[in-house]
C-alpha cells in the first residue's frame, strides 16, 4: 500500500497544475475551430435601381447684350481712333438708357492686320489694320433688351454677337424639379417592384445631379443697318427650363 504524507500530496498537486492550464491552452483552438467548422452565409437583401427627371420653369429677370463696334483703317493706330471714339459713343448712348458703368464691361478688345492674298504665289501684303471692341450690357429688366440693341446700333456697333435672358436665381425651380425627378425615380422602382412580384421597400440611396439650363440666345445678328426703319426690336424673354436628374436605390421585397 502506497502512504503519502501531506507535504508530499500539496507538492504533486503543485506540479500538476500548470500542466492542466496549459493543456487547456493548447486544445481550447480547436475546441473553437470544431464549433465554427460550418460558416454563416449571410444573402444581400435584392435592390432596385431607378432614376429620375425632373423639369421646372422660371422666368427670365435678367437680359445680357453683347455688341460689337469693329472699324477699319489703313494703319492700327487709325483704326483703334475711330474705334475709341464710336465705343465710347456706344457706352454714352446706353448709360442714358440708364445703365449704370457696373452693368456695362469690356468682353473683347483685338487688332489684327487685313491681308490681301495675290495669284501666282505672289506674297500676301497687309492692305489694313481691323480693330474690335466687345461690349457686354447687362439689364435686371429684361424688357430692356430690345432698347439696348437700339441704341448701341444706332450709337456706331455694328455687330450684335447674341442676347441672352437668364434668372439671377433658380433654387426654388431647382427643388421642384428635385421633387418631380423623385417622383419619377420612385414611381418607375414601384412598377418594376410590381412586375418582379414584390413590394417596394425602404429607399436607400439617393443622389442628384444638375440642374441644367440650356442657353437660350434670343438674337444673333452679324451687322445690322442704320438706315433700317427705326421699329423698336422686339423681344419676348419666354421661360426658362431648369432639369435635375435622381439616381436612387431601392430594397426590393419579394412576394410570399
């Protein structure tokens, strides 16, 4: 028969103990790695995409005009004389239309030599000088714009490059439009909804683009005449056209 005395027993005991720990260590990984040996597959929710357009009016309050006073001569320096003096008599003419000097800028200023071409391989030659002074108006009446064409024309311009009408602010059109391009967006993600056999659901994402304003040049004249019949030009401003676009995703939710 085996005696163990009590010092003997707490001295094995003693030994024994970090031998079980770290067996414990060692085989908890595994223990772990049996338990999650099968994975957990999770399945993305199925979603739809839509977009939308959206489109809103908003009447024009502001009118740009661009004119032209081009003159000629047979040096630079004559030509940019005459220039001067009808340019100013343009800039006169539509501050009494009551334009003030802020609302009246320099677009363009150029001086370039006229060539004449000879025959026969003969060398160009410079025949005169052109000189073109740009003048943009801006009006905050855009019934104006027909009146300011009048008197630069009558005042020496003799090019119109363009009128243009536009609205110093379009935020409110902008967010109706955003609404009607929603509206679009999730009406075209309920059909498609229907037609797979499910409901829509919850939206979850939604971005958008824009808004776009076309230009809208009213006129457009190379030169008009002095000894044309002193009718008012006419001019209608019209509506502008502000368009957003909407991308958006959609949950789709199957049917039972």
């Amino acid at each position: 028969m085996l005696v163990f005395n009590k010092g003997e027993l707490m001295s094995n005991l003693t030994r024994i103990r970090p031998l079980a720990a770290l067996a414990a260590l060692l085989i908890a990984p595994f223990a772990s790695g049996a338990a999650q040996a099968t994975p957990v597959i999770t399945v993305a929710p199925p979603v739809l995409s839509t977009s939308g357009q959206g489109e809103a009016k908003v009447t024009p309050d502001r009118a740009s005009v661009l004119v032209n006073v081009q003159t000629r001569g047979a040096t630079a320096a004559v030509a940019a004389n005459e220039n001067a003096q009808k340019t100013k008599a343009v800039l006169d003419a539509l501050t009494k239309l009551g334009l003030s000097r802020d609302q009246l800028s320099t677009e363009g200023y150029t001086v370039y030599p006229e060539m004449q071409y000879g025959k026969d391989g003969q060398a160009p030659k410079v025949i005169g000088y052109v000189v073109t002074n740009t003048v943009r108006a801006e009006t905050k009446r855009p019934e104006q714009a027909g009146a300011i064409v009048d008197a630069a024309i009558g005042a020496g311009a003799n090019m119109v490059n363009s009128l243009s009408f536009y609205a110093s602010s379009i935020d409110e059109a902008r967010r109706e439009a955003i609404a009607a391009a929603v509206a679009s967006a999730r009406a075209d993600a309920e059909a498609m909804a229907r037609a797979a056999g499910g409901t829509l659901g919850a939206l979850l994402e939604l971005s958008t683009g824009g808004p776009t304003i076309p230009p809208r040049p009213m006129y457009d004249m190379a030169a008009r005449s002095k000894t044309m019949a002193a009718e008012a030009t006419p001019v209608n401003p019209g509506l502008q056209t502000v368009t957003v676009f909407v991308t958006a995703r959609w949950r789709f939710e199957p049917g039972r």
